[in-house]
C-alpha cells in the first residue's frame, strides 16, 4: 500500500498497514521486504511519522499551552473530542474467523529491528504508538496509548499524558519510563543515520510521572516534525528487555518478538513456513473509539512461499484466502480458475488517493560513474517504458515522471510564484535551466519493439561526450582504460523478465551490463552496504511530507543510510527539505513540495517506471469490508472482517477446507 503518510508506510507500523500499490509487495511481502531492508520497514515511520501534527487546534493566547485530542497539519481535526468512531469503519463488524495472506522469501527473525537477516512478515504488528493516523484525512493523528497531549505555541517541548489504562499483553502497564526507554534504545541500538538525526533533534526526554512523558526539542530545527516525531515512536516495554538485555537486544535477530500493547500477538513462527498472530482477547485498547470496528479478525496467518508462482497456486487452492497483487501478469493472465468464474474469488480493483509510490529503478551516485549526468541521462533512455507496459504487463500501467505524480505536489510547466521564488534563491547551486524550463518528463519510446532506436542513438551521443567512447571490443571505455560496467542487483523473477529487455538495451549502446539475480539474504545485505550499481526500488511518498525527506534524499547520512538508496547528497536539496519541514501552511507547503520535485526530477538518478490508483485485490469471498472505505487505506488488515455464512457456505461446498 503507498499510504499517503507513505514516509510513515515504510516505517514500524508498515506491517500494520494495509493498501497494496500494483508493482509492490503485498502487506506482508512488503514487511517480509524488510526484506529490503528489515530495518527500513522499521524505522522510517518515526522519521516518517513526522509528516503530520503539528497544529492541532486554533491557538490560545501566546504562551498558553494548547492541550489537544490530537493533531492536525494544518487547520483542525475532523474528528471533534469524544467521537464515537471513525466514520470509515463498520462498527458493528463482526470479530472472529482468520485472514490469511502469503509472502515470498524467507525470514530467520521475528524481530523488525534487527540488522541482520529478515524479519518476519508483520513482525512490528505487536508494538503501539502515543497517536494513530485517521484513514480519511491527510495528515491527522488521534490518540492511542496517549488520550491527550500538550505544548506551547513555541512547540519547544510536548506532553503526553498516556491512559493509566494501557497495557502490555502480559498485562503490566504501560508507563511513561516505557516511553522514555523505547525513545533511549532506538537511539543507542537503532539505525546509526536514525540515531544520529534524533539526537540532534530531540536532546531530552523524561518521566514526569507514571503516565506523563515530556520531550525537549532543540532550538536549531524547525518544529514542524518535532511532535510527530516522538508521537509515532514504538513503545516497547522496558522490563521485558531488561530481564534479558544481552539476549535481548534491539538491533539483533530473535524469533521472540517481545512483548508489546497491540491487538495481536504472536502465536507461532515456522521459519520460512508460515507466521501466526492471534487477537489478544485482553487487548486494552478494543474499546478506544479509535479502534471501534477494527482488529477483526480472530487469527492473521501468513504463508510463506519460495516464489511467485507457488504463491500464485497456493491461492488458488485456497492455502491462503486474500491477495494483494502486485503482478500485472498474474492480475491479467492468472485469475482464469474456476472459483473466479463462479464467483467464489472476487477480483477487485479499490479506488486509491494516496501518492503513488516513486517506482524506478536507481543508481548508486556512490558509484564515480554516475558523477556525470549525461552518464544517468543515458542510462534512463535505454528503457523502453511503452514497450514494457505493452508487451510485459498488459497496458495496464501509467508512465511516472513526478515523485508527487497526480498531486498538487507535482512540479507542472514553467516555475512561477512561490516555487520559483523558492528556486531563485537556490540559482547560484541548481541548474539555472530549471529556471525557465518545465520540469523533466519521463521519456518516450515507441512500443514496436524492446530497443527506441531514436532514444539509443541520443543516449550513445551522450556517452561520446562524456568521454566514454567505443573501444574495439564494442564497449564503452573512458579516457584511463576503464570499462563502464553496470550491474542491476535483484532477487525477484518477476522484476527479472521486466528488467532483462532494458539490460539488453544497456549493452547495445556498448555498455557492459549484466543482470545478477541473488538470493533474498544476499541482496538484503548488499543492498544495506550499498554495494549495487543499480536496483529497483520506490520511495513512499507524503500527501504532507516532512521529516522523511531528509531520510530519503538529504545528506546528513547519504554513504550509509537505507532510506537513501541513491546516496543522494546535494545541497540545494537539503535547502529544499529545509523548507518542506518548515513551511507553515498548506500552499507553502505545495510550493515548496514542487520546487523539489523539480530539482530531483532535474538530477536524472533514477529512470522512472510506473504507477497504478487503485489497489489490486483478490480474495475468496467469505471477506467483507466498509462500504466506504477511506480514500488513503484500503485496511485489508484492520477494517476488513469475515462473513461467517460466506465462509461456511464455501467450506460446506468444498471450495475451502
């Protein structure tokens, strides 16, 4: 799913999350994609969080503190204090029955914060946060194991004062000192470019007492983010990981996830077989009227395949019972069996309003030969993206250009008003073309056939003036000898049918391109190092995005960082972010959001692929859900629930065990 708090999706709560983009991973391939980096559908939803809160309500007298229900980005929440529900939900949906769903690979830990090998798929399901996000508004935030929060107009500090009624599974309480640890622990044995960003950021937090944390914000920073930051933050429990600390760390693998305060624990791991969670009948929290008609299913299992295709027969033998597609393929050629045709699986395509995921594939800028732009300029013309959607995945694509495709955040013709003011003071650091000319669009090509020979012959004369000429051998070659090599990382099939007609487009224009698909374990540890040239992969983008950026596209920790797979440093592109997180309203926001679209579109280090608004999902049809789902979640996991007559009416039909 590409939430529109898409720098809050990749984060802790990702394995919570439910919408599916077509040309993703499915909720939990996705946190099995932690795969990708098990660290990475981990720790960006604290940076990610920070997309929205941060005025919750109109503004009392100056140097009064303002004590709220929640947050809001900007203007005021829709959801008043004391609200029953949210209005997406079915509040009389039925608990009981199971939701199972499928993940490809394998995982040897069922702890998401572990550096090494994979987590488990829905492995961070068990931890809670101080706020949860509304579906339907972009940007607002209720509370969750907080019921209030404070701060003054300055924002140089906040309140939580959490419920004395939020508990653990193993029934101790939730404390302020529990909130205080999980902040200290991601800070000691979390991410080092995580660790190092906080800790700037957030100089202090304390206990004031047993349900009230106070978190001190540096004066050196914008203090948009700032809120959000800390309220997204996992809360673990600090006796757990005490009783055990050597065993027990955060940043090492175990198949026990500890415990947490969610609606589901775990109930057994079979490594590389499948995961089974099971509603905690104590959950706390089931009568929050921010949970009311959610969590309802009595088990989530999750069945783990060795591939695609297995996974594809394993649903049509009804292994497991709900799929988010991610395939064109399969959503165009797979769902001719019989249960389809009868109607037993539904095909369902769910309108979707978040930003679409920046699909692509990236080049390491680590690597000297991505230095030069007409280099990457080139590397993008030799895909063929008509072709591709045409003969690969069925027409049923749209061509990205935008990180904000389809957006008010999208960068669209000449720069005018705010935005190029915002990029005149940036003049002497940026291409000064990007002044005066419409942002930079994905290329065309003609779909007859793999190779654009127009696109080629342009993209050769690039490589001629950059100084990578032909040498006898037919390849690219620079002035010291050295060949141009370039090899695309991946573990997955069916990216590999996608990418091995551009790799051969590569070699045609003389350089040395191979494609090396390894094992999951492999690429997720490589990919961490940085040692690819090229990979594919998506930036989850924000309807109202914050903090995250820095993450993605900043500086500060770009040679190490996993959020930042390109090892993009730029400093117009930090000044840029800058902004984002500081502006203080919406269409500053926009503005700012477009110039920087602008400016990475202008930077060519990633060849744009494709996108999809609406959700692909398949599923036997003892599955229920709203009638009106909200426009940025498609909650496969905790708004959906099963019909018992459906269910029992297909089991009596041998249609399902």
């Amino acid at each position: 799913m590409a939430s529109r708090m898409a720098e809050k999706q990749t984060g802790y709560q990702q394995g919570r999350r439910s919408q599916i983009r077509a040309g993703q991973a499915n909720p939990a391939a996705k946190a099995v994609e932690a795969s990708h980096a098990s660290i990475r559908a981990v720790l960006l939803l604290i940076l990610g969080f920070a997309l929205a809160l941060v005025h919750a309500l109109p503004l009392r007298a100056e140097g009064e503190t303002v004590k709220s229900h929640g947050f809001a980005e900007f203007g005021t929440l829709k959801y008043p204090e004391g609200f029953a529900h949210f209005e997406y939900v079915n509040p009389e949906a039925p608990k009981g029955g199971e939701l199972s769903i499928s993940a490809v690979g394998t995982f040897d830990s069922m702890n998401p914060f572990t550096r090494n090998g994979r987590a488990g798929a829905l492995a961070s399901n068990h931890f809670e946060s101080l706020l949860v996000e509304s579906y339907d508004e972009p940007g607002s935030y209720y509370g969750l194991i907080a019921e209030s929060l404070e701060y003054p107009p300055s924002q140089d500090w906040v309140v939580f004062n959490l419920r004395p009624e939020a508990r653990f599974s193993d029934g101790s309480p939730v404390t302020a000192d529990d909130v205080v640890f999980s902040h200290n622990i991601l800070l000691d044995q979390g991410l080092q470019s995580y660790a190092e960003a906080v800790r700037k950021r957030i100089p202090k937090a304390e206990a004031l007492g047993p349900h009230q944390v106070k978190f001190y914000f540096s004066p050196d920073f914008p203090r948009r983010a700032m809120i959000s930051q800390v309220a997204g933050t996992p809360v673990f429990s600090k006796a757990w990981f005490e009783a055990d600390p050597e065993n027990r760390r955060l940043d090492e693998p175990r198949l026990d996830p500890g415990i947490g305060s969610g609606p589901y624990i775990l109930e057994k791991a079979e490594i590389n077989q499948r995961i089974t969670y099971r509603r905690n009948p104590d959950y706390w929290g089931k009568d929050l009227n921010v949970n009311i008609g959610r969590h309802n299913y009595d088990t989530i299992r999750v069945e783990y395949f060795g591939d695609s295709i297995a996974a594809m027969e394993g649903f049509k033998a009804g292994v497991y019972t709900l799929r988010p597609e991610n395939s064109s393929k399969s959503w165009a050629t797979s769902y001719d069996f019989e249960a389809v045709a009868n109607g037993n699986v539904i095909k369902d395509e769910i309108p979707d309003g978040n930003v679409p995921a920046a699909n692509g594939f990236v080049m390491n800028l680590l690597r000297p030969k991505f230095q030069d732009i007409r280099v990457r300029e080139a590397v993008q013309l030799a895909f063929n993206f008509e072709w591709t959607n045409e003969s690969l995945q069925y027409g049923l694509f749209r061509h990205r250009s935008s990180f904000w495709q389809d957006s008010a955040l999208e960068a669209k013709g000449i720069p005018q008003g705010r935005e190029l003011e915002v990029l005149t003071a940036l003049a002497d650091q940026i291409d000064p073309a990007i002044l005066t000319s419409e942002p930079v669009m994905a290329h065309s090509s003609k779909p007859k056939r793999p190779n654009d020979r127009r696109n080629l012959r342009r993209a050769m004369q690039l490589l001629d003036e950059a100084g990578w000429a032909v040498n006898g051998e037919g390849l690219r070659q620079n002035a010291e000898g050295e060949v141009l090599k370039i090899e695309f990382l991946l573990d997955s099939p069916t990216l590999e049918r996608i990418v091995g007609p551009y790799v051969s487009n590569l070699r045609a224009m003389g350089i040395d391109a191979v494609l090396n698909r390894v094992d999951y374990a492999q690429y997720t540890s490589r990919r961490r190092e940085k040692e690819f040239d090229m990979i594919s992969t998506a930036y989850p983008m924000a309807l109202e995005p914050s903090t995250g950026l820095y993450q993605y596209f900043g500086s500060e920790a770009h040679e190490f960082s996993v959020f930042n797979p390109a090892g993009l440093a730029d400093p117009a592109v930090d000044a840029l972010i800058d902004n984002i997180v500081d502006a203080k309203t919406q269409a500053e926001l926009h503005s700012n959001a477009q110039a920087l679209d602008r400016v990475l579109r202008a930077k060519r280090f990633m060849v744009p692929t494709w996108y999809l608004d609406v959700s692909w999902v398949a599923y036997w049809k003892q599955y229920a859900y709203p009638e009106n789902l909200p426009p940025y979640d498609t909650g496969l996991l905790d708004l959906w629930w099963v019909d018992a007559d459906r269910e029992a009416e297909l089991k009596a039909s041998g249609a399902l065990r």
